[in-house]
C-alpha cells in the first residue's frame, strides 16, 4: 500500500530534504542582504515659488523651477506681499527627478508625500478640521528639450492635522506647527524619465477655499520609488523560482492523476495553493519595463490576495482533514465556518484596495483618506477584515489543538500493536506534528522580520560588510513561501513504494500470535491497493462513512458471497452445497497474513451468528493434526483482540461482530469433526481453515 512520500520517507532522507531546504532558505536571505540594494529609495524635494505672469491664458503653461526655462521665482511670501503678487498667482513647481538625475521604468512606482510647512501666527491659526484645496498638474517627457505633455490633473482636498506644541502666544509667532505627512500621488509606472509637478493653492473668501489654514511658507515633497538594482534581484528570484513550483506542481498532479482513484479534498487544496503560487511567481514585471503598465501595484495586489486566501485556507483543511473526530469530511462546504471568514476578509481587503488603487489608474492624486465618508468607509474595511482575520486566528488554533491532542490519544492504542507496526505509526505522527511546527516557524519567522524590518535602521555593519535588512525579509520571505509550497507539494505527493504483508494495509494492525503458538497473526482489510488514501487520513478514520455506503450499495450479493460458511461437521459428512466452500488459502512454509472482509447483513446457516454487520476471517495456518480444541480457541480469541484493537485504533464498530464470531467459533469447536478423529482424507477442507483454524 503507497502513502504519501512522508509517510514512506526514512528519517535520513527527511533530514537530507529539510537541510536541503534550510540551505535554500539561507541562501534567499543572504540575496537580499547582501547582494541587493535596500529596496527604496525616498528623495526630498522643496517646491519652488513661481509667479504666474500671464492672466486668463487659453494653453496650460508649465513651470520649470530650474533650467533654462525656469519661471520667476520668489524667495518668500514677504516678497509677494512686497510686489503685491496674490496668492492664486503663486505657482509652487517640484521637478522629479533632482537636476543631471532620469528616472527609469525598472523604479516600478512612484509615491509621492505631502508635507506643509505652516507658520503660527495669532491672527492666522488653523482651524479645527481645516481642509486644504489643491489643484495640481503633472505633466512628462523624455528628454530635456521637448514640449511637457500633460499627464493628469485635479482638484484636491487633503485635511490638516497640525499641532502646536509651545504657547499660542505673540512671543511664539513665526515657530511652525508640526503637520502629518498627507498622501499626495501613487504611480504605478514609472515610464518616464523626467516629471513636472505644478500645485496651486486658490483661495476665495466667500466661498472659504483655503482659509483658516495658518500661514503656508515652503511646501515640501518626499518621492519614494523601488530601486533599480532591488527589481533586477526581485525580478532574477522570480524567473529562478516560477519553473521550480511549477515543475513540482506537475509533477504532484501527475502521481495523483495516475491513481485509480479521485483526488481527495486535501490533494485538490495542495494543487490550488500551488496554482496560487505560481501565479504570484510569474514574472509579468519584466513586461513593465518596456510597456506603461499602470495597474502593476494593483495587479500585484490581487495576487498576493489570492496566494494568502488559499494559504489561510490551506492551513484550515489541513488541520480539518487530519481530526480524528469520526466526521464525514472531504468536502469544501464542511469548511464553511472557517473558510468564510478568509472569503469575506479578502473580499473587504479587495473592495478597498479598488476604492484606492482602482481610482488611481485614472487620477492618481486620489485618496481614500481624504475625505471623511472615505476615510469611515476605508477603516470599515478594514475593521471588519481585521474582525475576520481574529476568527480565522481562533478557528485555528482550536483546530491545531484538536489535532494535536486527538493524535495523543491516538497513542494510547499503539501498544496493542506490534513493535514495527507501533514504530510506524508513531513516526506518521511526528511527521505530522513537525510539519504543523515548520507552518508555524514560518509564520513566526514572517511576523518577527516584519517587525525588524519596521524598527530597525534598514541596514547592519558587519565588519567591512552591510547587510540590507529589509531586503533580506522581502527576499527571504519570499524564497520562505516558495520552499513551504515546494515541500508540501513534495512530501504529500504519493509515494511509489510498496510495503510487503506487513505493511500492506494502513488499516491492518499486526498481533503476536503468543510464545506459545509462535505464530504472527495480522489483520487486513480485502480492500487494498496502491492507489489508496495516505496512512494519516486512513488512521483519522474518514474511510469508514465511505466504505459503509460501499457496502450498503453492494447489498445482497457481497452479503451471500461473504457470508460465513456452514459448520464442520456438515462439511465433514458431505453436507457442504454447491459453491458453498469457504475461500480457499495457499499454505506455505511461514504463516502468511490471513484476510479479513466485511459482510453486510449477513447470517449463518446455524443461526449462531446474529445478522449485523460482521468481519469474516479466514486465517491461513499450518495446524498440526493433533493440536487440541483449547489451542484453536485461543487463536480465535486472539482474532477478536487485534480486531478490537483495531476498532479502537481507527473507530471502526467491529468489536460487537468480533464476539459474536468468539462465540460461533467455539461453539462449533465442540463438534468439529477434524477434533474428534475424522481422518483428513473424509475432511472436504483438507488444508482450507473456515473462520479459524478451529
């Protein structure tokens, strides 16, 4: 019988495969901080102070604030107010990148960040919840002689969130409020080389546009863009890492498609994580660098989204699939509960990501943060996906739980078995417990990097060497998930090795036949073949609903070819009918497995065997002519203990049918002609033992 490759996997190749895979692991970590650069870069800019000459022009004019077309300056609003230049004539002109600097396609994006500089006077304060009105204008170009070519423009409004730390007092004026930072632009391209940003802040009285926000002197901007030499790593992991899931993901759907049976939910949910996976890998970046691709952060997004959904998801089955709860499992809607939770934080997580990044494709100046019904509806989203995220936690972590202690208990029947046999099974479940502790060393391993990469500097010294912290987790993070994928992919595969008699059948347990007789009796189902279930989801016990409806619909016909043949004796005198001799077994050297098969309904022809749903054994063994009837009994009482052993192990409901067959055995024992002295040339049976060796 074939499980998955950890199950059949030796502790020396596990160990091969696992430092194998640290190795990996170290090696992604050590491309990010060492080879590749920190992963942004952020550029100040101080918006320079043109004046706006030309009144009630027709053509959008735009101002350079340095190069041979630069605009009139001004040095400070004192100047204006000298030359009595209004503020609507004020034209605040920010050129990205800095002078004798291009930006290029492989930045990939484009954020950009407001910061006012706001003077505190006692005739000029901000107003509580003021809101400042923007009109802005970007234009591009390609080189720095041609025409600007206008690339989008809008009216915007960004709320101030200013204080003021000292005294308002007249002795404080001129010192500047502190103001958090406002979201200003996103690209999602950077196909361009140079960027014109022209802002105006228009005010009219009457209709309170720009007043009560304090005295605006300097308007600064911070440009934040990925870094060229950390999207040529990003991009060469990407390339490296898409074929490898890929080549296992086939590799893992052809074992399980040349099975004679369906997958089973697990197998489909490991082959959707993989799809996941290699849909994040695919390295449709590289299009980006030659193509205006402005929906790339959105896109990216969307993918991540879905490779997290699934893995959330994955982690629930896992769990759900390995409970030995006696629960008809193996199919999606059972995981409703803690599926839908996953299902509809995404969803909230994806409405939002469109309300922002969806807008943006068309305005990029947009934020959802700016006004307040965006802002109520965005901390909703999130709110409630934060809500889902704290269910999904809790559905987990009772279900690890469960897991854990069912298997635990589970320990507690491996004494019944013998010694290989128990070594087995207790090797299936630390194979078990460690792939759940690897899971979560993953996710630990995300979460404190995370946090590194937040508190930390961006950077360590090492001698002469800089580690690149935050590149480091990105790289590392995500070689992490990538090798996680492989590894399950790998070790659920199913295996191709064949276990001999005694681990034919995970649902056989092996029994010693005592130091009396020196026999080995061991239990087998007669349903056994390669392409069955793992050993894991066989010793759940999620076999015995589908084996029960299999018997059910065989009805009568398995009941009359399985049913337990008449008594020896009638047997012994001729009695036995046409087609009435029990299943004959080849006799050898060694004693070979005996089978056993359930009948359904059945009855014996003595009526000594109650109808119910009972076990036949048929047990193939050498029987010395002048064995006695004590003996034999002994044999029969030891059938009935691997088999309550084996209820008790997988939760099959045998034991009930195990004493009745007890019973039926050694009550026709006191008859058996073969007992009494009939001599083995009258014995119809010969070497053929019905029920027993009796």
């Amino acid at each position: 019988m074939a499980g998955a490759i950890i199950e059949n996997m030796s502790t020396k190749k596990l160990v091969i495969v696992g430092v194998t895979l640290l190795l990996f692991q170290a090696l992604a970590f050590m491309v990010g901080g060492l080879i590749a650069p920190s992963p942004t870069t952020a550029v100040h800019y101080l918006a320079t102070k043109c004046v706006d000459t030309v009144k009630n022009q027709q053509d959008t004019k735009w101002f350079m604030p340095w190069g041979p077309n630069q605009c009139d300056k001004l040095q400070s609003f004192d100047d204006a107010m000298a030359k009595r230049i209004e503020a609507n004539d004020i034209v605040f002109a920010v050129h990205v990148p800095l002078p004798k600097k291009e930006m290029s396609p492989w930045f990939q994006f484009m954020l950009v960040i407001l910061q006012f500089d706001i003077a505190f006077k006692m005739y000029n304060q901000i107003e509580e919840g003021a809101m400042v009105n923007i009109e802005v204008g970007l234009a591009y170009r390609d080189d720095s002689v041609s025409e600007w070519t206008e690339m989008a423009r809008s009216f915007e409004q960004r709320r101030l969130n200013c204080s003021f730390t000292t005294a308002k007092t007249v002795e404080n004026e001129g010192r500047h409020y502190e103001c958090d930072l406002l979201p200003f632009m996103e690209l999602g391209s950077v196909a361009h080389k140079y960027y014109l940003l022209n802002i105006r802040l228009p005010v009219n009285e009457r209709k309170k546009i720009n007043v009560g926000i304090g005295e605006i002197k300097d308007i600064r901007l911070v440009s934040i863009h990925q870094n060229g030499g950390f999207t040529k790593v990003w991009f060469a992991m990407k390339t490296f890492l898409t074929p490898s899931i890929l080549i296992i993901m086939i590799w893992y759907w052809r074992r399980i498609s040349l099975m004679s049976r369906p997958p089973v939910l697990l197998e489909k949910v490991i082959l959707a994580l993989g799809i996941s996976m290699t849909f994040i890998n695919i390295p449709v970046e590289w299009f980006s660098i030659g193509f205006n691709w402005t929906w790339m952060l959105l896109f990216g997004d969307i993918r991540q989204g879905i490779f997290y959904s699934m893995l959330l998801s994955f982690w629930i089955i896992f769990c759900g699939e390995h409970l030995m709860d006696q629960t008809e499992r193996n199919r999606f809607s059972v995981y409703w509960k803690q599926v839908g939770p996953i299902v509809f934080g995404s969803f909230c997580l994806f409405i939002f990501d469109m309300c922002e990044r969806g807008v943006q494709l068309t305005n990029p100046f947009y934020s959802i943060w700016a006004s307040d019904v965006g802002t109520e509806l965005a901390m909703a989203f999130i709110i409630v996906a934060g809500i889902c995220a704290c269910l999904y936690f809790l559905f987990l972590c009772f279900m690890v739980y469960q897991v854990f202690r069912n298997i635990s208990g589970k320990r507690t029947s491996l004494p019944a078995m013998t010694k290989a046999r128990r070594l087995h099974y207790e090797g299936l479940i630390f194979r078990f417990k460690f792939l759940m502790l690897v899971t979560l060393a993953c996710a630990a391993m995300t979460v404190i990097f995370f946090i590194i990469s937040q508190v930390n500097e961006g950077h360590w010294h090492w001698g002469e060497h800089t580690v690149q912290v935050n590149s480091a987790f990105f790289t590392g993070i995500y070689g992490m998930w990538n090798l996680y994928v492989f590894a399950i992919m790998f070790l659920y595969a199913p295996s191709h090795k064949r276990y001999g008699d005694e681990q034919s059948s995970g649902q056989c347990i092996t029994g010693d036949g005592g130091a009396n007789s020196g026999e080995d009796l061991q239990l087998t189902t007669t349903i056994t073949h390669v392409d069955g279930p793992t050993e894991i989801y066989k010793m759940t016990g999620k076999e015995a609903q589908e084996r029960k409806r299999s018997a059910e619909r065989a009805g009568g016909a398995l009941a009359s070819s399985n049913a337990l043949k008449p008594t020896r004796r009638e047997a012994a005198v001729g009695a036995v009918p046409t087609g009435g001799s029990p299943r004959s077994v080849r006799r050898s050297a060694e004693v070979p497995p005996p089978v056993c098969g359930r009948t359904v309904s059945s009855a014996s022809l003595e009526g000594n065997l109650p109808a119910s749903s009972t076990r036949q054994c048929v047990l193939p063994s050498r029987m010395s002519a002048k064995a006695p009837s004590s003996n034999s009994i002994v044999h029969a009482r030891r059938i009935v203990q691997q088999l309550k052993a084996e209820a008790s192990f997988e939760r099959i409901k045998v034991s009930k049918a195990c004493a009745d067959l007890m019973n039926y055995c050694t009550e026709n024992a006191r008859n058996d002609p073969l007992l009494i002295g009939v001599p083995a040339s009258d014995n119809p049976f010969k070497d053929k033992k019905p029920c027993s060796i009796l």
